[in-house]
C-alpha cells in the first residue's frame, strides 16, 4: 500500500461512528438509570429480607413462650411435667439460641440464661417455668423493640433511594441534553463549514480546510477534513492536467493546420512548377535548332582563326553552346521523366572549366577560389551537376555585389560526397534558414527564387539533399549531400539503367 493510501486509510471516518454516537450515548444513559432502578430494587428487596428473617425468629420465641406458658399451665392444674418435657423445651431453647444472625444483640444470652434456668438443680419445675418464662418476655420486648429500629431503617433506606432514584431520573436526561448540545456544536458546525467547502468545490474552487477550522474541528470530524484535503488535491492535479492536456491539444491541432496550410502552398508551388517546367522544357525544344546554327556557325568561325588566344575563347564558347544544347536536352527529358545518366566525373576539373567560364561574368573585385582535392571521381549526371553548381555560384556573385570572395570545395565521407560552396557575404536571412528552400522565394531584388530550388531537385532526384547555412562571422554556405559511387562501378550503373 503506498504511502498516500495509508494515511487515507488512518483519515477514514466510520460513518456508523459518526451517526450512531447519539443513539450509543442514549442507549448507555437509559442502561445508567436501569441499572439504578434496579439497584434501588434489589437493596428494598434486601432490606425487607432481615425483617423477615427476624419476624420468622419473633414466631418461634413467641411460639416457644406459649408451649412453656402451656406447661406451666398444666403443672399448676395439678398435671406432672416430666422431666422429658423439661428436656424438650430447654432443647428448644438452646436452639433459639442458636439461630444466626437477625437477632437483638443481648437475645442469645438472655436464651442461653433461660435453659439453664429449666435445668438449674434443686428448682421445681414451676419456679423454672415462670423465670424462664419472665426471661421470654424480656426477649421479646427488646426483639419487638429491634425489630422497630430495622423497619425504621428500613423505611429510611427507602426514602433516601427513592430521592437517588428521583435525582437519577432528573439529572441524566439532563445530562443527555447537554451532552446531544455538546455533540451538536462539535459536530455540526464543523459539518456546516463541510457544507461550504463542497459549494466552493462545486464552483471550481479548489482550496483545503484551512488549518484553523481543522484546529477547532473535533477529532469525530477531522477525518472528513483530511480526506476532503486528499479530494481536492488530486482534483487540482487532474485540473492541472486537463489544462496541460488541452494546450498540448491545441498545440498539436495548430501544428496540424499548419502543416495543412504548409501542404496546400507545396501542392500549389508544385502546380506552378510543372507548369513552369512544361513551358521550359517547350523553350528548350525551340532552342535547340537556333543553338544548332549558331554552333555551326562558331564551328566555322573557329577554323578561320589564326590568333591562339581568339582560339582558345571560341573552344570556350563552343564548349558552352554545347553545354546548353546538353541542358536543354536534359530539360526535355526531364519532362519526359527520363533522368540524366551518371557517368565519371573528375570534380577537380568540372569545377575548373565552370569557373574559367563563370569568371567572364564576375565583378573584378570577387575572387573565385578553389579547394578540391585531385582524386575527386563519382559517378555522377555532368550536366546536372554542372548546372546546379552554376546557380550556386551566380547567387553566391550576386550576393556579393562588387567585391568579395567565394569558395568551392569538396570532400568525400564514405560513400558520400560533400559540395560547399561559400561566401564572405551577409549569409542567408534567419527567416530562409527557418523556412529552408522554398519556389519563387527570394530575397535578391530581381530574383526568380528558382535557383536554389531546382538545385534540391536535383539533389534530390538523384537521392541526395541540400543544407542551407552560415558561416562565421558572416557569409553563406551551400552543401550539397551527393552519393558518389565509384568510377569504376559505371558498367554495372549503366547496366542497371539499360
């Protein structure tokens, strides 16, 4: 049993204790005067018993007196007592002398003095008849005079248990009175603040018997008190937890609406991007044949040039228009579904020819920097990855404004291959970290918001992610999580695409 269950169990208040008190403490005053009648009763019953006793004595000696005055009849009628009958009656007399208790005190030897006067020798029967008998009459008197005293004590005995029996009659339901008034006051008020304490529980009000009103409570009463305590205490901590409950409801339910709300604008985002991506991937087709042209057209014009340096910027710009013919061939595939075949790529140079390109159009004051190391190989879509690192560091560039410095680097951890790109700018916004890429997001005045979105898809697509961050003291940072299966696994990678 745990500790709170015990001292329940110490509060618990018997109710038959509580409501069969009056009836206990009546029941045991009418057994009080019961008893005391019944004492009265047996002490009157007791009381008549000696007299009794003592009258059945008076019977005897007076019978006894007569069968003597009898003989002394006879014997002066001539009659001739035999000494047998004086035998007899001194017998008789020893006898009474005998009898226990009851007796005036000076009886037994007054009897003792009467049978030795009928034997006393030399004494005619006569003369000791009539002293015996004179002796007799002397009992007699002080027994009548003693049994006088014992009805006149106990006529006294009666009066005096009479006035106890009447006191007793008074003073106990008196004493009940009082004591049901006690009972009341130590109970009922205590009850009636009970009474108060559950209106208030009823309202809600959720406070304990204060100490003072359990200090003045009766013991009868303070059980009821401690487990009302116990009541209210567990019901504040239910209310607490159905407050707890319902923000935690309300918390779940606005995140829920949130998420909904969040899903409706991907869902409408994804609507404009498949629109988008079905216009682009149109353009795409259009564009092909002019690129087509003026490839042929360059291709010409490049045969023509005797200057090594003119050479050299038009392999690049052939090199170029052949990277965005790949594009949008890539675009037009992709919005036939059909992904971007990996092949193997040597980072180092990838990322080298991106930024011989790219630094044609960077402000003179934005340094380009490389950090990748020279055994860099995955299989991975060139095309994709080629276009996704471009966006990177166009809006890297145009975060700068005129001056400033990015950096690419690279680095493999297992099996996967991790793509910073960097710059001492002003970082992304706490807003973007929050809310991460989002479509048509973009806080570059001009800005499409496309960017930074087609580059997760196509991390994505190809079962990788994109880390949005900052760098310290100040800048941003793009990572991009890639899987970089080795080159040599290209057999089995484009026999599983096959």
């Amino acid at each position: 049993m745990s500790d709170s269950a015990a001292s329940r169990e110490g509060y618990r208040l018997s109710v038959r204790g509580l409501f069969l008190l009056p009836v206990g403490v009546s029941a045991l005053l009418s057994l009080a005067m019961l008893l005391g009648l019944v004492v009265v009763s047996w002490r009157g019953v007791e009381g008549i018993r000696p007299i009794q006793t003592h009258l059945e004595h008076i019977a005897r000696i007076q019978d006894l007196g007569l069968t003597l005055e009898q003989t002394l009849v006879d014997g002066l009628r001539g009659v001739r007592i035999e000494s047998t009958d004086m035998a007899r009656l001194r017998e008789e007399l020893t006898a009474l002398a005998t009898l226990d208790g009851h007796l005036h005190p000076g009886t037994r030897d007054r009897l003792d003095l009467a049978a030795r006067l009928l034997g006393t020798a030399g004494t005619t029967p006569l003369d000791a008849l009539t002293a015996t008998l004179t002796e007799l009459r002397t009992v007699l008197t002080g027994e009548r005079a003693y049994h006088e005293r014992l009805i006149a004590n106990l006529a006294s005995d009666n009066e005096t248990e009479l006035r106890l029996t009447l006191v007793l009659m008074v003073t106990l339901p008196l004493g009940f009175a009082a004591l049901s008034f006690l009972l009341r006051r130590r109970i009922k008020e205590p009850l009636d603040d009970l009474d108060d304490l559950l209106g208030a529980l009823a309202a809600r009000d959720y406070r304990p018997v204060a100490e003072a009103v359990l200090n003045r409570s009766s013991g009868l009463v303070q059980p009821v008190f401690h487990s009302y305590n116990a009541l209210v205490l567990r019901l504040q901590a239910l209310e607490a937890e159905h407050r707890e409950r319902e923000h935690t409801l309300e918390l779940e339910v606005r995140r829920a609406t949130e998420a909904l709300l969040a899903q409706n604008r991907e869902l409408a985002r994804a609507e404009r991007l498949a629109a988008v991506g079905a216009v682009s991937a149109g353009l795409a087709h259009e564009l092909r044949n002019p690129l087509a042209g003026i490839q042929m057209a360059c291709g010409k014009l490049r045969r023509g040039l005797d200057d090594r340096v003119q050479e050299n910027r038009m392999d690049a710009v052939l090199t170029e228009i052949k990277r965005i013919n790949g594009l949008l061939t890539v675009h037009v595939e992709a919005a036939r579904h059909e992904p971007e075949p990996l092949a193997p790529i040597d980072l180092g140079a990838l990322v080298a020819d991106l930024l011989t390109l790219t630094r044609y159009q960077t402000p003179a004051g934005i340094a380009l920097r490389v950090r990748i190391p020279a055994d860099v190989h995955c299989l991975l879509p060139a095309a994709g990855l080629r276009q996704a690192l471009l966006n990177l560091l166009l809006n890297a560039i145009g975060a700068l404004g005129e001056e400033g410095q990015v950096w690419v680097s690279a680095e493999r951890r297992g099996d996967a291959l991790l793509l910073h790109v960097e710059d001492d700018g002003p970082g992304f916004a706490e807003e973007a970290l929050i809310a991460g890429v989002r479509p048509f997001a973009s806080a570059r005045s001009g800005g499409t918001g496309l960017g930074l979105a087609m580059v997760r898809a196509f991390t994505r697509d190809h079962g990788g992610d994109l880390e949005l961050g900052n760098r310290e003291p100040h800048g941003a940072r793009v990572t991009l999580h890639l899987p970089c299966a080795d080159a040599h696994s290209k057999a089995t990678t484009g026999s599983s695409n096959g």
